[in-house]
C-alpha cells in the first residue's frame, strides 16, 4: 500500500469510525485535541528554548513573555488536561462496569477546555498579555504593561477551562454514584467510603486489632478511588483560580469602562497564599493522585495481577490528598513576610511528605510489575517506567527547592524550571499517559493495528532523553545562577542553552513521530470521523460484537 | 564558612549521582523484568515499611542537614532578634531600584565585612525580586519583593568582592532587564570571592 493510500486510509483498513460508540468517539476527540494541543506547547517551548540561546530578533520582550504565559496554559489545559479527562471518561464508566453518566457533558467538558485553552491562546498571541502562570498581584491587573482587552481574552479563556473542568467533576462524580436503569438502587454509603478510600484504613485498622476485614471486595476500585480523590482536588483548584479570575475579571472591566480601581485593595501576599492553594492542588495534588492511580491501573492491566499492598495504596491516597491541602507555602520560602512557621510546616516538613506518598506509589507499581516477571517490553510497559523514573527524579528535585536553606538560592531559577517540573511534566507525566494511551489503543480503536513500531521506539527513547537531558542542563544552569522568567542577553549561560535545546528538539521530533505514527495508523479519514456523530446508538463503552463487523 | 558556591557544588555532587543511581536502577530493574530466567521473590510487607520509614528519614533528615550547615537559615529565623550593623533601604517602583532617593548605581552599596547587614526593600507597586549575584552570575541571595508587605533579608558577606543586583523575579515584559552592574562591594575580609572580583568572569 502506498504511502498516500495509508495516510488517508490507515494502517490495513485504518479506523472505522462507523464502528464507534459515542462513549469511545468522545473520549478519542479529547485525547486527539490533547495530543494536538501537546504539539503547540512543544513548538512554543522550542520558541523559548531558541531564544535562551541568542535572542531571536522576531520575538521581542512582550512577545517572549507572552509566549512563556500561554505555554503551560495551552501544556497543562490544553493538553494534559484534556488526555487525562478524555482517559478517565472512559476508564471510570469502564472501571465500575456500567455506562459514563452524560456523554453529551462529556462532549461539553472537551469542548469547553478546547475552547477555552484557544482564547486564553490568543489573548497572548494577539495582545501579548503576559502576567505569567503565577498571575501575581497586581500583575494581571497592570494595564500600563497589557492590554486590558488582552486580558480579558485571556481570564474569559481560563474561566471557560474551569467551566469545562466543572463538567468533568459532575461527569465524574455523578458515574460513580448514579444507578443505572434497570438495576437495583446502589447504595451511596459504602460508594463513597470506598471512593473516599476509607475502607482501605479500615481494614488495616481491623486487621490491627484482629478482627476480620471491614470490607473484603472494596465498592470501588483502587484506580477509580485515585480518580475520585484526585477530582476532590481538581474541583478545589477550579474554585481558586474561578475566584481569581472573577478578581482580575472585576478590574479589566473597570479599567475598560473607564472606573479604574485601586489595586492596593487586595493584599499581594494573601492574594499569593490563596493563588498558591489553589494552583498547587493541581501541581501537588491531583497530579500525583491521579498518577498513582493511572500507575495502579497500569500495573494490573499489564500484569493481570492484583496490586501489592491494595490497603496501603488505599491508605496512600487519602494522605496524599491531606498532604496536598498543606503543602502551597513551599512556594512562598523566598517571601519574607510569610510567617517562617508556615514555611517550616508547610513548606518543608509536610512538603516532605511527597517523597514519602510518591515513594510508596513507585514502590508498589515496581513491586506489582516484577511479581509478574517475565514480561514483555511492551509500549505501555516501557513507558510505564519511564514515567516512574521522570517522578523519580523530579519528586526529589522539588523537595531539595523545598527547602528555607536552598531555597534561598534556588528559588526561580533554571532549578524549579528544569529538574522539578519540566521533568514531572514530560518526563512523569507525559510518559505515564502515552502508557495509558499504548494500553486503550486497541479499546477505543476497536482494534486498529500500530503502523510501525520503530516510530513507537523512537518516541520512548527520543522523549525520554530529550526530557530528561533537558531538566539536567537546565538544573546545571540553574547551579550557575541561571534565573527563569529572565532574559539574558550576553550569552551567559549559552552552552547550557544549546544542550537544552537540542535535547528540546528531540522532545518535540519525538512527538512529530508519534502523531504520524498514529495518523498512519487510524488514516485522516478515521481521525476526522472521530469528530462526527457516532453511527451507534448506545450507551454501552465498546460496541457489541456485532456493532463491531 | 559555607557559601552559596559551597552549597550548590555540594548539591551538584550529590543530585548527579542520585540521578544517575536512579536512572541505573530503573535500567537494571527494565532488564529484570523481561529476564525469563529466576522467578520474583516475594517482597514481604516489612521491607515496605522499612523503605518507608527511608523516605521519612530522608525528607526530614535534608532540612535538618541544611539547617545544620547553611549559615543563613538560622540568621533568616533570627534575624527580628539580631541587631545590624547597617540596614540599607531600597524602594522599587516602575521597575526600578531607588536608594537614597536616586536610582541605583554601580558602587552605590558597600557592606561591612562579617557583619550583620540588613537589606529592606519596599515594593510602591509590583512583586519583584531582590537578588545579589557574583561577577560569574551565580547567586548570593535573593528575596521576593512584595507590595504592601515586609521585605526584609539578613545577611553576613565573609569574602570580597563586587556584586550585581537583579530582580529575581518577572513584573512584566518592563522588566525584564532589571539588571545593573556592581552595586555592591565588600571589603575589610580576610579572603577575596575568587569568583566575584571585578574585572573577572570567572
């Protein structure tokens, strides 16, 4: 078959879109937006990387900054946001055995996100507005530096990612506890202890005292109790940044309509804490819990085993989400009028308590996949422990920035940039959810053949050196005094800035491979059939044998 | 006494090679795992709470190493209770650094040796950042400046040396060259910052 032929029809035959459910269609349409979105945060990423080595003359300062502020919006909202939603859509209905709540606010929540990650996009490209992620007081509110029209663009852009997010959380939520037609009401009680994890405590508690288990056969599985208590932080870090944005929201719309405020009415420092609550549940919370369960899941999906220590890991999870709440002054250690006891509590001593909750993850996914020994190296496995080894690294990496002695000088510098989160990022993250989209690829695809697994090769090994070459010389130059969010215009720290890049291009050549692998493989035809109406009328996951021919 | 420099080669060293420990381990643990040859052994439930009570050891264990071995932390705790020799008092506004009422300049700043100093800075509208660097750019200090709040960093130079200022933190593209050259000098020390003399960049 041609080269042509196989791009427009895919790999022997390609997707068959007719064959889809709705449930399969909108879970693809998030995870393929995700994927593209992924795409566009790569190639800005490049665009900053060029101009950390010698300043590009057609990015001038409001254009770089603005770049830097859209690049995790588009990277964390666009993009991972929508793959680990399109994923849970399917995985929660799939994991509990009965059908997703609402495709219809499923196919709402993806496109609200899409939408919304585009307009926050281009209040940036557009209008260069450029407070940054960390939208510190007043920044945003700067209307001497942006346009406020820009700005408006930008927080009308994010409200509707939280908005979308909302849609998820209910989705969520909702699939969990609601009972199907035709059966027997499901009892909440028991749903939400065990979603909540609370029987795994319980039963260590009754094994302690020797009484027999509290609950043998757990309501909920252990993913989808990584999945409900990671939403718990999700909806809490929508709330935060929604407040934010009605906040600055408030202040655009006054200085558009001429009654210009005073921003000194807002405390910056207590404006920063409430911000950093919020934020930090996503980086400190629904991250790692959503992880650790997407690391169980994976262990049991590719062993066929159960998880080593199902308690513990239970137990795990409802700390992490504690652990999670109380963590967010580690972003404050260079601010000085931050209580030092906040910094002491929160920002170093509960902070630690990361390695010790995304310590047992890693010990109990690594425990579970070398108890079934011998196992193939296959796509999801390889990625598997690529992801554990980017939170391996880049776990440590935050808790050494979390501390008052090194923080002082690490603190915005290359430092929290590179080792810490661009490594849990692409690295972690990243690579756990290619894992996950390696092990659903035959589900949602109703079977469709990969076009070449040299291409799938090239991936791993291109994004997980690129990822992690990029971190190292980033933390090297972050040694030498390096600051993010800084421009430097003498070549200081050049060399370091041409190792990163070309470890930076292998990232992003490593996800041009993969989407033409993919593209290949479904063919355009099947990938743009995604996004219309499903030909199946059901609400089951998968079709029907019969469906399927 | 311990350094920045001191700090960060220690950190090098130590980061390096649990990097490369990590990276070995999840090697040899991928070869393992697709080995047909030996079966798994059991992991028992104590070598897990052993492994766990490593990482709590760990965690805790770093803060108080530093505590322990970084001069600063201690100074930073104490600092309300340490009366300075001198206190130099900055303002920012419109991205700006303004002291004694002009904006700051080369050899605008010089600080005693192995003295407490204190520098306090007042942010009139945006969050900047405060941080002094050698003439190699690596960092000595840095602090937030926030509007509306108490910005206040301790500090005891034991070595001498001519040092730039720059803001540490983003205020807008405006901002972005908040740099300026060899405020600070120290003098009166036994011991020169080899890495910090004017003139050398290295």
């Amino acid at each position: 078959m041609s080269f042509f032929n196989t791009l427009i029809n895919g790999n022997e035959g390609g997707l068959k879109e007719e064959t889809l459910t709705p449930t399969q269609k909108v879970t693809l349409r998030a995870v393929i937006v995700g994927i593209l979105y992924y795409g566009l945060s790569a190639f800005e990423g490049m665009m900053m990387r060029a101009h950390a080595i010698s300043p590009l003359p057609m990015l001038d300062d409001s254009h770089y900054f603005s770049v830097m502020t859209v690049h995790p919006i588009v990277g964390i909202f666009g993009s991972t946001y929508l793959v680990v939603f399109g994923a849970f859509t399917f995985l929660v209905p799939y994991l509990m055995k009965k059908p997703l709540y609402s495709i219809k606010l499923a196919n709402y929540t993806w496109g609200f996100i899409a939408i919304g990650a585009l307009l926050a996009w281009l209040g940036g490209f557009i209008w260069h507005y450029a407070p940054l992620y960390t939208l510190y007081w007043p920044l945003p509110v700067d209307f001497s530096q942006y346009d406020a029209v820009g700005g408006l663009v930008f927080i009308v852009g994010v409200a509707l990612v939280m908005v979308g997010t909302l849609g998820f959380i209910y989705n969520i939520f909702a699939t969990v506890f609601y009972t199907e037609d035709g059966h027997e009401k499901r009892p909440v009680k028991p749903l939400l202890i065990s979603a909540l994890g609370i029987d795994g405590m319980l039963n260590i508690l009754y094994k302690m005292t020797g009484r027999e288990p509290y609950s043998k056969e757990p309501a909920v599985s252990l993913p989808v109790v990584a999945i409900f208590r990671g939403t718990i932080d999700t909806f809490l870090d929508a709330l935060v940044i929604l407040t934010c944005g009605i906040l600055i929201l408030v202040y655009i719309i006054g200085d558009l309509s001429g009654a210009t405020m005073d921003y000194t009415s807002v405390n910056a420092l207590l404006y920063k804490n409430f911000f950093w609550w919020g934020l930090d549940l996503i980086a400190d919370g629904l991250v790692l819990i959503y992880i650790a369960g997407s690391w169980y899941l994976l262990a049991m999906l590719i062993t066929g085993k159960k998880l080593f220590m199902q308690n513990i890991a239970r137990a795990a999870l409802l700390l992490e989400l504690i652990v999670s709440w109380a963590v967010w002054s580690h972003h404050l250690l260079a601010d000085q009028g931050q209580p030092n006891m906040m910094k002491l509590v929160s920002g170093e001593m509960v902070t630690a308590f990361e390695l010790v909750t995304q310590g047992i993850a890693i010990f109990i996914t690594l425990v579970t996949l070398w108890s079934a020994k011998p196992l193939k190296m296959s796509n999801e496995l390889k990625f598997l422990l690529g992801g554990i080894l980017g939170f391996m690294l880049a776990v440590p990496a935050g808790i050494i920035q979390a501390d008052m002695g090194l923080n002082r000088i690490l603190h915005n510098t290359q430092w929290v940039a590179g080792p810490h989160f661009h490594v849990a990022i692409l690295v972690g993250l990243t690579m756990t959810l290619y894992s996950a989209i390696y092990i659903l690829w035959p589900t949602l695809t109703n079977g469709v053949k990969l076009y070449s697994q040299k291409m799938a090769n090239y991936h791993f090994w291109a994004h997980l050196i690129g990822g992690i070459g990029m971190g190292a010389f980033m933390g090297m130059a972050a040694m030498d005094g390096m600051l993010r969010r800084t421009l430097y215009m003498e070549g200081e720290y050049q060399t370091y800035m041409i190792l990163a890049g070309i470890c930076g291009f292998l990232l992003l050549s490593a996800w041009v491979v993969f989407l033409v692998n993919v593209l290949m493989s479904v063919g355009v035809k099947g990938l743009l059939g995604v996004f219309s109406k499903s030909k199946i009328d059901t609400k089951d996951l998968v079709p029907s044998q019969e469906e399927n021919k | 006494m311990t350094d920045s420099v001191d700090v960060l080669n220690a950190l090098k060293i130590v980061y390096t090679i649990y990097t490369l420990s990590v990276i070995s381990l999840i090697g040899w643990f991928a070869l393992g795992l697709v080995n047909p040859k030996g079966k798994p052994r059991i992991v028992k439930p104590s070598t897990f709470y052993a492994y766990v009570g490593i990482l709590i050891t760990v965690g805790v264990a770093i803060h108080i190493v530093t505590f322990n071995k970084i001069p600063w932390v201690e100074i930073d705790f104490k600092r309300d209770s340490i009366q300075p020799a001198e206190v130099y008092k900055i303002e920012m506004k419109d991205h700006r650094y303004i002291f004694n009422g002009q904006d700051i300049k080369a050899g605008d700043i010089h600080i005693p040796c192995n003295e407490y100093v204190l520098f306090e800075v007042d942010s009139k509208d945006l969050t900047y950042g405060f941080g002094i660097f050698r003439q190699n750019n690596s960092m000595v200090l840095q602090m937030q400046v926030v509007p509306g709040n108490k910005n206040d960093l301790m500090w005891k130079f034991h070595k001498n040396g001519v040092y730039h200022l720059r803001s540490t933190e983003y205020s807008g593209p405006a901002g972005a060259h908040m740099y300026i050259k060899d405020v600070f000098e120290v003098s009166g020390c036994n011991e020169d910052d080899k890495y910090s003399q004017k003139g050398a960049d290295k």
